[in-house]
C-alpha cells in the first residue's frame, strides 16, 4: 500500500486547514523527513514532513482550500509499489468523514477538500449545465466507488451514485446506502453538497429504466448513453429545477429603434485587415445588445444582480450575463463578465469568440463558471416565448423570443412594429415579483431607448 | 493377419521361416500390405506437398517389414499401441487406408472424426489402440492393456510398438519392470532406425543394442533386421507364443531405417545422403521381400505388376473418399472430452 | 434407513465404497504402491487385499508414471482400475500418462474409446511430512479438460463420490486430504452415489458465501458458528467438484449473501479461488456484489516442516474468523 499523506492536525481546536504551500510536486521524489508543505492555522503557519520515502502521487490537497483535518492530500508510492492506471481515480475518493462537511465525501470530485468558504459556494461553483468543472466532460469520468450491487440496485431507482455519501471502505457506497437514500426519500439527483435542500425537495421517485424501457416495444428504440456533459446537464436541470422557486414574468419589447440603430452603428463600422481580407471590426447582433441591455438594466435594479445563499444575499457588484450556447449534444454557458461596463463592439467580439470556443469544447473553467444571470435566445427558430430554467447561481434568466412584425395598438391606432417578447425567470427567494418587475422594466426602456446602451 | 497356415510342403523345408508358415496368398498379401503402406505414406506426403493435409507427419517409409513382420501373427483381437510413427503399424493391423486418409484430412470419416490426425491414428475396432504423440508414452498403456487381458482372461497378446528414443525414456523401463514382474502378455517391440529426431543411438543409448536392455527385466531380448519381413515375423511369432502361454512379455530390436526426415521439417543434417541412398537401394524391405518371393516362387513380375496397379487404384479411392467427406462442424469442437450423458 | 447409518471414519468410508464397487463389477480393481498387506500409506486400502487378493489389490512397484499409465492401459481395454497415488505429490512423476494420456484418449480417437480410470491422491498439508509430501495440487489437474476432479470433503461424500467415479466413465482424480480420513461421519450401508459436478451448501446463511474445498469446508463451518455469535450469518458451498465446477450453486449463494469469500489450501495465486471469483464475476451475481470477493489460500511458499511454520502457511480458522469479520463489517 502506498502512503497516505493527510492533512495533520495542528491545532487543539483545527477541525480544517489550508495548504499555504506545496514544496513537492507531483511525480517528485521525496525522502522520508523531507519537507512537504506546509499548513497555515489561523494562528501559524506549519511545515509538514514526508511520513515516507518515495514518489508523490495523486496530489489531491490543492494550496489555499479548506480541508478537513485527516484528509488525505498526497499518497506516497514506495519504488516497488506498482501505480495503476486506476489508482488515482480509486484515491480521489478516499474522501475523510469530517466532523463538520460530512456529505462532502460523496462529492468524487472535490477528495477531501473543502472549497473555499462554504458548501454552498462549492455548490455554487459554475454554471449549471456544465458544472462543477469541465473536467467531468473532458477528462476521465467522475469514478464514485460502488460495489456492484449498490450499482444496480442505484441503477433501478433512478438515484445518482454520486450524490450518496458512501458509508463503506474508503467511502464505498455499498447497498445499505442505497437502500437509506430511497428510505430517505429515494431518487435525489442533487449532490449531497446541498442537503437542506435535498431533504425539503419533494421526494419524487423517477421510473426505473426498467419501467421507462417497458412502455416501449423492444426494437423500437436504440439506446444511446449518456455522455458526461448530457448527465451532467440532466443532473443540474433537475437540482435548478427542484430547488429553485421559479417566478416567470413576461414583456414586449419593440425593436424598431434598436435595429435602425443597430444598422447605423454597424454600417460605420471601421475596416479592419484580416487573415480572409478586410472585414468590419465589429458586426452587431440583437442578442449582443440584449446582453448590453441586461447588464445595465441589473445597474440599475442592483437588487436584482443577487445569489441567494440560506445565509446572506450574495450582492453582486458588476453584471456577468451568462449566454447560453447550443453545442453539439447539450449546451453551455460562457459568461461576459462585466457586460456592463463593455462596448457593444468589445460585448460582440468577446460573444464570437466565446461561442466558436465553446463549439469546439475548448473553454476554460472560468469562462464558463460564476456569473449573476444568463440571457438564452431561441429568437432565431422564431419562438415567440419561453421560459427559461435558472442557472444557479444565479437569481435570474431572460429567455429571449424572435423579433417579428406585429400589430401594436398606439394612441388607438393600429401600427405596425417589429416586437420581441421577453420572459424574465427569478428565483424567488432572491428577486421578488415586483423587483423582477423593475429590472424587466428597466430591460425594455433600454432596448426601446438604445441609444441608452451608448453612453 | 491371419493365423499359421497348415499348408507347409516338404519342399518349403529350407526356406525361411514365413515360406514355410504361411501361403502363397497369405504371403502376396503381406506384399500388397507393404505397398499400401509405401504409397500411403507417398500419398500422404504429396498431399501434404499440397497443402491438402495440416500439422506434419512422421513417414516410416523404408520400416514397412517391421511393422507387417510384427503384426503378421497376431490375431485380429490382439491388440497394439503405436507411435508418432505409426502409419505402418495401423495398415499392417488392418486399418482401410480411406479413413486412414480421411483422418489425415481432418475430416469426420476419419478414423479419430478429425480430432487425432497422423499423431494419433487408431483403430480400436481392429485392435490399434493409438498412435502416441508422447514418445515412450504407449508403453505403460499397453502393459495396462495386456493386465487387462490377464485379469479378464481374454487370451490377448498386445504389442507395444516404439522407438529407439523411448528407450531412454523412464516409462519404458518402469513399463517392463511391471509387464516382467506380472508375466503380462505383452510384446515389446522397439523398432530401432538409428536416430531419436537427430540423435543417433550411438550417442543417446549407454547399450550397444536396446535388446540388451531386456535381461534388465529378465525377459528375452531379440534382434532382428527390421527391413527383412521373415526375420521380423519368426521373431513376432515366437514372442506371442510365449506371450499366449503365460511366460512374460518379450523385447524385440527390429533395427531398420527410415527413408524419410523425422517429420516435414527435418533437414536432414545429420544423416549423410550416402547412407540414405545405401538403405534406400540396397536395403529397401520391399525390394528385398518382393525378390524373396519370386525367387521362392510365391509371385511373378505380372502378380507384382496385378498388386502394384491395385494398391495405386486403393490410395487414389483413398484420397477421393478424403477429399469428399465432410469437415465436423464447428459447433462439435466440444464433443468427446467427455463421455456424452445419456 | 436411520438403523443403517453408522458412524464410519472417512478413510474408512473409501474402503467401504472400494469393498462395494469390488462386489458389484469384477472389472474394478485397485493398484497402488503398498496398498496390499501394508494396508497403504494411509491405511486406507486395509485389509482389502486380504478379502480380494492380490490379483485384484495390486501393488505396484514404485513406478507412478508406469503404475498410472498401466492403470489408464486397463481401463482403455475394459478394466475399472482404482489406482492409489501414495501422496499426491507423487502425481508429478505420472502427469503425461494423466494429462496426455488419461485425459485426452477419448477426445483424439474421436469418441472411439473411453478411460473409466480412478485415480485417488492423499493430499495437503497439517502431517509434518514437509514440502514434497504436502501439495494441494488439485487445480493442476482441474486445468486439464478431460479429467474430472472431486474433493470429497466427508465420509458421506467420499463415500458416495468414490462410487460416482467408479461408475463414471470418464477420468476422476480424487484429492483426499489427509487429515480428513480420521474424521467420523455419518454414512449409509450399502451402495450410493453422490453426483459428481454438484456442489453442496453445508450452511445457510444470508451475510456471506464461503465458498470451501476439502479440509477447508469443516473450517469454515467452525468459523461459521462462532461468527453467528457475532450475529454474521455464513453460508457455507462445498464446491466438492472442481471439475466441471458447479456453477449455479455458487452464484445462486452470491446473490443472494452479496458477499464471497474462497477458501482453500491449495496456493493461492492461479487457483480455484482465483477461478470461482472470475466465474462470479463473469455471471449474473457480479451485479449482487456488494463487496470485494476475497480469497484466503495457502502462502506463496512450499509447506513447510516446522509445525507452526506449517498451519500458518495454510487458512486456519481464526483467519476465516477475521477475513469474514472485516468482509462483513466492511472493512475490506
């Protein structure tokens, strides 16, 4: 067996620490004795010796996180000791029960570290389609340890293995977890991270897929699994879904300023060269100024630009509107941070770019994790309305419908105006009816007024 | 083959011994045997030439009168375990060269349904129970064979036929030790052609002669010259009358040659082609039997003319019949590990 | 029936079914190195030659490749040897006539013969008789197709599995343990059988599966009852056969205990637990698993004299005891 590296208590009264600094690296030789890093209480800083000689492997104990006394943060693989292929997906979860962030051991992920500050914000973490990082879509698959039956018997519940806290070896989720979580009120798909709210959500089981799988004609079908980022969307829907009082409020916005000034701005755009010869520097969508518009409207009703946390508000001080991008087999969110504050020309290049990464998978985590809202336009299929789901952690979404021609009455005539429906979603617990009102009211004056957008 | 015949003549007195036990008909079907056996194994080989037949063969072309002489007064309840090479002995003990070639095929009207190929023909309806892959390996087995005569008094003789490489082997001599202390009726025939693979006796064998290795286990050791049919028989036909009478096994050298590598991947290095070419012309057991006969006047050119055309027609049938019979399923690869429950 | 049951020893119990095969068929005979007058190594064979006599107790020179290979010649031709290997270890010496002879014989005549042959083999360790008279090499011959293999682990059993492989027509290597033949049992009078390729549960039980050979089943009823104290229900499969293997029994014990656990003397690497716990791996009880299988076998070492040296070498009870303990209480 290789050698646990844990994170030592150091202090009477440390229940957690923080790794202020790592003085090996993965992959390193290390010498029993050798200092390995070093552990900062809120009263010293510590240096922490190598319990053994040999490799540094599976360095789990990422510098500047909480982690709770007893965790492991390293292992130390003596030269003759074999590191298997699947040796680091088995020590992740290795995952201490620590006296205060119990359900943290279910999270395969997160090992025994702590995120910064709270559960919430650890749940909190990104966007919710493609959360808590990227790594569960580009890198191996999230391995929670299971035996056999606690797969299968998960497999026909419907529950998620990884949001069940695993009371065998090495956190081993076995079958009397199972058979407590559907005695708990079965088939939760959120992560044991949120467990108030696990335990206040209705307790619905889903169909087995044994069950779904009946309703049809065998050869009727094929099955296609489920890749990462389609579990991943599925398991974060619900959680939005089941955990956030939804509150939908909807507007007409009229356009027909908004495209004669989009068409102004665009014409007089700057020529500027490029790879494929010269090409304007800019070229404005509707949606850039939707986005333009929300984050300034969030300025505005700064009530609105909130997290809800069971704590405190979370207030936030600058807007970073999410924009929903379809990919291909799910979707994701990248974020323009401080939308408010940017061009329209800076917003739309900024979009492009954002958008032709994300088609080809290649953002970062923090381009796409965080923001205080999201924007998500079907416009272009030409949906009048919809309602959109939220992203925790965010407090609201503005689903966007298409700009068409429609009759509008004013001044008791009919006229004929290109309208565009809008529908706000707000988690009620952070933005009420009336303030989700304001900030939509405060949306449409802007994108009837854009000149507003300019100044 | 047949029993003695009482058909011996005054003046037969001088000749040698299968002339005087035997008739002109058993003894023209002695010859037509070797042939079958020669051209088996010419057609044998040609089809491996082919590439109609897998795996490899071990050729006793050059040994035909040891294996005809051995069998010649055995019964056809008798029994025999053979070697690797062991075509010979099979033909000589009755097998029909059709299934013989069938097997070779791998076909299911082989003798083995295609599951032993060369290495482990047998014919248990005729008393061949099997060539052996294992070198000394039908030794033990055919002691066991003879116990079981002896316990269930069925009067049987069986012949253990083997190298000259499995007289080095342990089971060879644990085998006799047991067959002498039990009197089991049981000939040891050790048909010696100078060379285990590429080792020649001389250099793997501590005795000049492996008869010698008989007064070892207080049995009769004999030598005889394997590629003279008359000398082989005389020595058979004493061994399985004293087998019959209950006096013990008997150990018989036939030293002969083989014409032919070891098996198809002998390159012959350690042989000259002068001495292959010596025992090929000089010494044939064919040759050497078919001009006994008509010098004792027992055939003439046009019956040797009459077997040689007869057995051509029986090798061609042969690999006809092979070449049409059906491959086993291969869903049957299964099949006769074990016993089939009823 | 009850009137017929008496208590017999199991060395005694194969006596019995060897005296009963003897009566029924006069083709079964026995050889053997010693097993005439002296009775045998072990005493098993007894008196027998007296009441049959030498042509039917034979003992054999100390020849085990040329004894066995008699034995196999004879049951080719019409015979029903039973042939006694002195230790099991001794089956070294006759492996080509087992493994390609005995083994193979019906398969490469293409069905044209059989090899009703019994062969029987004083196994294991727990004598003092030190690394080359102690082997459980059991699974050396389990890997063969052809042969069949049985480790009675009961007087009833021996009994009745002897008697099974006399009237088999295939191959059957007994493996005997030699610290079992003094054990007493229950056995009937008269002829039985028990099937060969039926595994037998010992012991119900909902926790744990052990899955026991030979010796090792008695140990893990031991272990079995002083775990039930702890409330850990075992369930306890005697393989019996190890060739072919009773599959159904074990995976039917798995899922319904989600737990398994291998005991067996014999190595531990490439063994028979190495085979059941792929064969539940491979089958419909990997789903039930709700535990890693573990194996408790002999050490990676020949037996050694020492006594203490020796039963540590091999599972003891209190090692089923702990294994089952931690399996269970979910430590592993």
């Amino acid at each position: 067996m290789p050698t646990e590296v844990i994170l030592p208590k150091v202090d009477m009264d440390m229940a957690t620490g923080q790794i202020s600094r790592w003085f090996a690296t993965e992959g390193q030789q290390v010498k029993k004795g050798d200092v390995l890093f070093e552990i900062e209480t809120d009263k010293a800083a510590m240096e922490i010796d190598a319990p053994a000689s040999g490799m540094l492997r599976d360095v789990t104990g990422k510098e500047g996180v909480d982690i709770a006394v007893g965790a492991p943060v390293a292992w130390i693989y003596a030269d003759d000791e074999d590191y298997g292929a699947g040796a680091a997906a088995a020590k992740q979860d290795v995952a201490p029960i620590p006296p205060l962030v119990g359900e943290m051991s279910a999270k395969p992920t997160e090992g025994g570290a702590v995120p910064p500050s709270s559960q919430r914000e650890a749940h909190a973490s990104g966007l919710p389609a493609i959360s808590p990082t990227m790594g569960e879509i580009n890198q191996s698959p999230s391995v929670a340890r299971a035996t056999p039956l606690a797969r299968r018997l998960a497999r026909e519940a419907g529950l998620v293995l990884a949001s069940i806290a695993g009371t065998g070896p090495y956190g081993r989720v076995v079958k009397a977890d199972i058979d407590a979580a559907i005695a708990k009120g079965g088939a939760k798909e959120t992560p044991a991270v949120a467990p108030e709210a696990a335990a206040s959500a209705p307790a619905v089981k889903a169909m087995s897929d044994d069950q779904v799988l009946k309703l049809f004609e065998e050869g009727s079908y094929d099955l296609v699994p489920h890749d990462n980022m389609r579990k991943t969307i599925a398991r974060r829907l619900v959680e939005a879904k089941t955990t956030i009082p939804h509150f939908y409020l909807t507007l007409d916005c009229e356009l027909d300023a908004l495209l004669a000034l989009r068409t102004q701005i665009n014409a007089a755009a700057p020529m500027r060269k490029t790879d494929k010869g010269d090409a304007p520097a800019y070229k404005l969508s509707v949606n850039d100024m939707v986005i333009k518009a929300m984050a300034m409207a969030l300025k505005a009703v700064p009530d609105a630009n909130a997290s809800w946390t069971e704590s405190a508000m979370v207030k936030h001080k600058h807007a970073d509107v999410g924009v929903a991008v379809s990919i291909p087999g799910g979707l994701i969110t990248p974020i323009i941070r401080h939308a408010d504050e940017k061009t329209l020309s800076t917003i739309s290049n900024e979009m492009k770019d954002l958008a032709s990464r994300a088609r080809s998978r290649k953002l970062k985590p923090e381009e796409y994790q965080g923001g205080t809202t999201a924007v998500s336009n079907l416009g272009m299929f030409g949906i009048k309305d919809f309602a959109a789901v939220i992203n925790p952690p965010h407090a609201t979404i503005l689903a966007v419908g298409a700009g068409e021609e429609r009759a509008v009455v004013k001044n008791g005539e009919i006229k004929i105006a290109t309208v565009m429906s809008v529908t706000l979603s707000t988690d009620h617990r952070a933005v009420d009816g009336a303030l989700g009102a304001e900030l939509l009211v405060a949306f449409k004056r802007l994108i009837e007024n854009p000149m507003g957008m300019l100044v | 083959m047949a029993g003695a015949s009482k058909a011996v003549t005054d003046s037969r007195a001088n000749l040698p011994f299968v002339y005087r036990q035997y008739s002109a008909e058993q003894l023209r079907e002695v010859l037509h045997k070797m042939y079958l056996i020669r051209r088996f194994e010419e057609g044998a080989e040609d089809s491996y030439t082919r590439g109609l037949i897998h795996g490899t063969m071990h050729l006793s072309i050059g040994q035909e009168a040891s294996a005809m002489g051995i069998c010649m007064p055995l019964g056809e309840d008798d029994q025999i375990t053979s070697t690797h090479r062991g075509h010979g002995h099979c033909i000589a003990k009755g097998a029909e060269v059709k299934r013989m070639f069938a097997e070779f095929f791998g076909k299911t009207t082989g003798y083995c349904k295609g599951r032993g190929g060369s290495m482990h023909i047998a014919d248990v309806a005729k008393g061949n129970l099997g060539a052996n892959g294992i070198v000394g390996g039908g030794i033990p087995i055919a002691v066991g064979a003879a116990l079981s005569s002896k316990m269930m008094k069925t009067g049987k003789v069986v012949v253990s036929f083997f190298g000259d490489g499995a007289n080095n082997e342990g089971a060879f001599h644990e085998a006799l030790n047991m067959a002498a202390v039990w009197k089991l009726p049981v000939i040891f025939v050790c048909e010696n052609n100078g060379y285990g693979m590429s080792t020649s006796t001389a250099r793997s064998t501590a005795v000049k002669n492996i008869a010698d290795r008989a007064a070892a286990y207080s049995m009769p050791g004999v030598i005889v010259n394997g590629n003279i049919f008359s000398e082989v028989a005389e020595a058979s036909y004493k061994a399985v009358e004293r087998a019959r009478a209950g006096e013990g096994p008997t150990l018989i050298e036939s030293k002969t040659y083989r014409h032919r590598g070891h098996s198809k991947s002998d390159r012959n290095r350690y042989r000259t082609k002068e001495e292959i070419e010596d025992w090929m012309s000089n010494r044939d057991p064919i040759t050497l039997f078919e001009n006994e006969l008509r010098e004792f006047g027992f055939i003439d050119d046009k019956g040797i003319e009459a077997i040689r055309g007869a057995v051509a027609q029986e090798i061609a049938d042969g690999i006809e019949f092979a070449k049409t019979s059906p491959s086993p399923e291969i869903s049957e690869t299964g099949n006769y590990v074990y016993t089939e429950q009823a | 029936m009850d009137a017929m049951v008496r208590e017999l020893s199991y060395a005694q119990a194969i006596q019995e079914a060897m005296a009963i095969a003897m009566d029924m068929d006069e083709r079964v005979f026995l050889m053997g190195e010693d097993i005439g007058v002296y009775g045998g190594a072990f005493q098993v064979t007894g008196d027998l030659v007296e009441r049959y006599g030498t042509e039917r107790v034979i003992d054999t020179p100390i020849s085990e490749l040329g004894g066995a290979g008699v034995a196999v010649g004879a049951a080719l031709t019409g015979m029903r040897p039973i042939f006694e290997f002195q230790f099991s270890d001794f089956a070294t010496l006759a492996m080509e006539q087992i493994v390609n002879q005995a083994a193979k014989m019906r398969f490469m005549l293409g069905g044209e013969v059989s090899v009703p042959v019994v062969m029987r083999f004083p196994a294991g360790s727990g004598t003092g008789a030190a690394a080359q008279h102690s082997q459980s090499l059991e699974a050396w011959l389990g890997h063969v197709p052809g042969l069949k293999v049985i480790q009675p682990a009961t007087p009833y059993d021996a009994k009745g599995m002897l008697l099974a492989a006399v009237a088999d027509p295939d191959p059957v290597m007994i493996f005997e343990h030699k610290l079992l033949y003094k054990m007493k049992g229950p056995v009937p009078e008269g002829y039985y059988t028990v099937p060969i390729g039926k595994a037998d549960i010992r012991r119900e039980g909902r926790d744990l599966t052990i899955v026991a050979t030979s010796i090792m089943v008695q140990k893990a009823l031991d272990a079995a009852a002083t775990l039930e104290a702890e409330g850990i229900d075992v369930e306890v499969v005697d393989l019996r056969t190890i060739r072919p293997m009773d599959k159904q029994t074990v995976i039917d014990s798995v899922k319904k205990t989600s737990r398994l656990m291998c005991v067996y003397e014999a190595v531990k690497t490439l063994g028979i637990g190495a085979e059941v716990s792929a064969m539940i791996a491979e089958s419909e009880a990997f789903d039930y698993l709700d535990a890693p299988i573990v194996r408790l076998g002999g050490a990676e070492t020949p037996i050694p004299y020492n006594p203490e040296l020796e039963k540590a070498t091999v599972p003891q009870v209190p090692d089923i005891i702990a294994a089952a303990r931690d399996l269970v209480k979910g430590v592993r």
